[in-house]
C-alpha cells in the first residue's frame, strides 16, 4: 500500500526522526501543523505527469477523492493567476446538483474552503466568498475566480473561458455525457502561460454510465486524453475510523455493489441482476411522448417492506404505444414519519395528473390505507380552503373517495420483478431521463443473494404491475368478413 509523507515519517525510528526535523525549516513545519496536501496525501493522489486532459478519479468511498479534486483545483488557481493576456483565470466546479458542489465541494471538510485555510490563505484579506445566486470564491491578489454549478441541464458549464474544471460525481449526473460535450469541454480553452493547459479532474464513484465507460476504454487503449487512477477504500485506511470501516465491510463486502463501493471497480454488469444498465442507457429517453399517456399511477412501498427504510416513490405511464415510460422518482426517507410520506405521494400524484395510487394490497389493508386516506382529506381541506381566496383553483383532491389501487402480491418479489425486467428486455420501457438511486437499485440488486427488493425498486414493480395487470382487459373486436380482430387500447379505467 502506498503511504503519504506523513505516514512514511511515522514509521522513522526516534533517532531518524529527530535528525530529519532538525533539517526541516519552519515554513515546513508550519505546512506539517495545518496538514498541507503534499503532507498526508498517498502518491496516487499527486496530479499525474503527462499530457493528459482528463484524470478521471474512480475510487470507492472514503479513498479521499473530494480532498483530491479541491486540493487539485486550489493549487491550480494559484500557479495560474493569470492567462497570456493579463486576464485573472476562471476556474469551475461542478457537483449533480448545486446543492451537493455547495455541501461537498465548497463547505465540506475536504472541500475548498478547508484548503485556502490550510494555506494560511485569510477569508476578506486573500479569497471572498459569495453565496448567491451561485457561489463564487475569488482569490483577492490577481482576481481569479472560482465557479461552482450543479449539473442542471445540457447546458451546465457552457460560456466559461475555463482554465480547469473539477467535476464531481459525474456517474450520478442527470446530463452527464451531453453536459460535457456541448458545454464542459468546449470552454476548456483559457491560454496559460508556460507549461499550463486546461484540464479537468473528474472524481466519482465508478458507475457503467456511457461516459465513464468510454474514457476508462480509452485510457486501457493508452490514450493519453485520459489519465485513470481506480482506488480503494482501503487504501485511505490510515485516516479512516475502524468502526467506519467494518460498517462498511459488514454492508458491501463480498457482494457485487462492493466491488463498486469499497474497491472502485467499474461494474458492467452484475451477475445475477435482473436489469443491466446497458438496457437502460439504449432505452432512455429525454421527453415525454408527446401524444401523452393512456394512464399514469405512482406506485408506492412504505418503509419496512423492503431492505431499506426508504418509502419508494415511482411515477411510471403507460403510453399509447403501450411502452411503460418511468416518468418520476420521489422515494427517500420521509421526515415525519407516515403522514410525511403519503403527503409526498398524493403530491407525486397530482403533480403528474396520474390516474392511481398503487400499493400492495398485503399492507394497504393494514395502517397504510388509512393514512393515505386521511392525508387526502387534509389536502382538499387545505385546498377548498385556499379556494375561498382563489375561485379560478383548480381542486385536485376534491372529488370523493381517494384514488387507491392495490395490487396482491402472491408471488415472492424476485417473481414478481422478472416481468417487469422482461419488459426491459422488449425495448418497452423508457426512463425519461437518469434517476441514479433507483438505476443503482436495479442493477445491483441481487435476488439470490437478498430476496427483499429495495424500496425503489418495489415502488417500480407496483406501477409497472398494474399497468400490465390491466393489459388482461384489452377486447378483440371481431370484423363482419371474418378477418382478424383489432386489439383495442385498454383504456385503464
């Protein structure tokens, strides 16, 4: 395992160790008290030599790959102040969403606030830091500015005459490889004094999106566009906790997405999962059908019925073409408990103008129904409240009983998702752009190795269930000279 400066010193015998302090200067010392970058940083966290124009950092969790891309990004901004022509530098970065760059890249304690400071770099005396509309850290000498965006469309870093980038968790974007196309890499394109060129460092978990793939291709082909660096959880063991890494060993360890998490290998597919990202990725799509859906529903899965504590939210329309089309995904842990979920999904619900509400019938019989229930009738109460002020409202929840549909499960949940996979395969069903968590879901899922499906993916299974259920009601219309009936569209009612 390579060791960083710091942990090599550790291991200098008492004699050795006071010999090589006495040599070092107190500009060092003071580098080694803030815990400068080039002090606890392993080798393989050093910017890479060549002339490469992408280093793209695959690791798992906790390898030190956010540290890496602000400590990269920062030193960068300082050797290059200034291109030919005397303009300060623009610098950006660029997270899934602004949340995320402001929590992890900007604020975090590996982001790039902590490493001005660990400079001796002052806020208000030598960098500024403004928050809105979008964050902007400049360095006060020469001017240079740092930029930060979530990937929020094609769009996302288009119109910068950039002279590095940092993006992180490129594998999780929405946008990522028509991102990078049409507006990252066309604004790599500042002119830097000396040696200096545009680059960009790229830190993610690896995923098997078409952007990762085909730069990890071109980087084992010897391309010099790419330098890849592919780590490890353990090789940050020193500055991990042991309680965080045996929590991590008893989650991942020995299972398909633990290649993926702990070790930071590329998964193209994971033996034994029902769904393959490939299949995904060739069926996305970016809009809607544009002659809308013959139904909608949002199929939920409360917590506990699955192997998360997530509730699963997943709006999926059955189209025209009587292609399934995923069209939404609210699930995530809920705060406040199971009024705070069925809240979210009778909003998930009108949002989309779906037709039902579908859970499963083993637990909607139970606490379920009549929570769902009543959280209905506390939106039409608000909303015939809010009526009163505002005649032209349209009421969305005022129309009687709430519009729930169950479904029975008889089957065990590997037997029940097969189906729905097997419409995958077909070419039948279209993600309307990434919804990462639950992608991550589908293809890591293993039923052999855990039969309790995670609650994303339940949710998807419940939407898609009904739809097929109700493929049974499709009528032959029987023609007067005998030839072959037309099948008439379901009309899902």
């Amino acid at each position: 395992m390579s060791r960083s400066a710091k942990q090599l010193a550790a291991a200098l015998t008492p004699d050795e160790l006071a010999t090589w302090l006495a040599e070092v200067d107190n500009a060092t010392l003071l580098d080694i008290e803030r815990g400068a970058w080039w002090w606890v940083r392993r080798p393989e966290q050093a910017p890479p030599i060549g002339d490469w124009f992408v280093w793209l950092i695959l690791s798992g969790r906790g390898w030190g790959k956010t540290r890496t891309g602000a400590e990269w990004i920062v030193d960068q901004a300082l050797d290059y102040p200034l291109d030919l022509d005397g303009n300060a530098t623009q610098w950006v970065v660029i997270g899934e969403s602004l949340s995320d760059t402001r929590t992890f890249c900007i604020d975090g304690p590996s982001g790039i606030k902590a490493a001005l400071i660990r400079r001796g770099l002052v806020e208000k005396r030598d960098w500024e830091y403004v928050k809105a509309p979008k964050p902007i850290i400049t360095l006060l000498k020469h001017g240079q500015m740092i930029y930060f965006e979530g990937c929020d469309d094609n769009d996302t870093g288009r119109g910068y005459n950039a002279a590095g980038m940092w993006l992180d968790e490129l594998a999780k974007w929405r946008y990522a490889y028509d991102a990078w196309r049409e507006g990252i890499m066309p604004s790599l394109r500042a002119n830097l004094p000396g040696d200096g060129r545009p680059r960009c460092v790229v830190t993610t978990t690896p995923k098997p999106v078409q952007i990762i793939k085909g730069w990890v291709k071109r980087a084992k082909a010897g391309d010099h566009f790419v330098h890849l660096t592919v780590g490890t959880t353990y090789d940050n063991f020193a500055n991990l906790s042991i309680d965080a890494i045996r929590e991590l060993r008893n989650e991942y360890e020995g299972t398909a997405l633990g290649r993926q998490e702990l070790r930071g290998e590329l998964l193209e597919e994971v033996e034994g999962a029902l769904w393959t990202l490939a299949t995904i990725e060739r069926l996305r799509v970016k809009e809607e059908p544009s002659d809308g859906f013959a139904s909608v529903v949002v199929g939920m899965d409360p917590p506990g019925t699955g192997t998360g504590d997530e509730v699963g939210l997943v709006v999926v329309g059955r189209g025209w073409d009587n292609h399934d089309y995923v069209l939404a995904d609210y699930s995530g842990k809920m705060r406040g408990g199971p009024r705070a979920a069925a809240r979210k999904a009778w909003e998930a619900w009108a949002e989309h103008s779906a037709d039902w509400l579908v859970v499963e019938d083993n637990f909607a019989k139970e606490w379920l129904r009549q929570v769902l229930v009543d959280a209905w009738e506390e939106l039409a109460r608000q909303e015939r409240e809010a009526a009163e002020t505002d005649p032209a409202m349209q009421l969305q929840y005022d129309g009687g009983y709430p519009p729930i549909k169950t479904i029975t499960a008889l089957k065990g949940k590997r037997l029940r998702a097969q189906p729905v996979a097997m419409r995958y395969e077909q070419g039948r069903v279209h993600h309307v752009g990434i919804f990462p968590e639950l992608e991550d879901q589908q293809v890591t899922w293993i039923p052999d190795e855990s039969p309790d499906s995670p609650d994303r993916v339940d949710a998807l299974v419940h939407a898609q269930a009904w739809h097929r259920d109700r493929e049974k009601a499709m009528a032959n219309i029987g023609v007067p000279d005998g030839g072959v009936g037309m099948p008439v569209t379901n009309p899902f009612g």
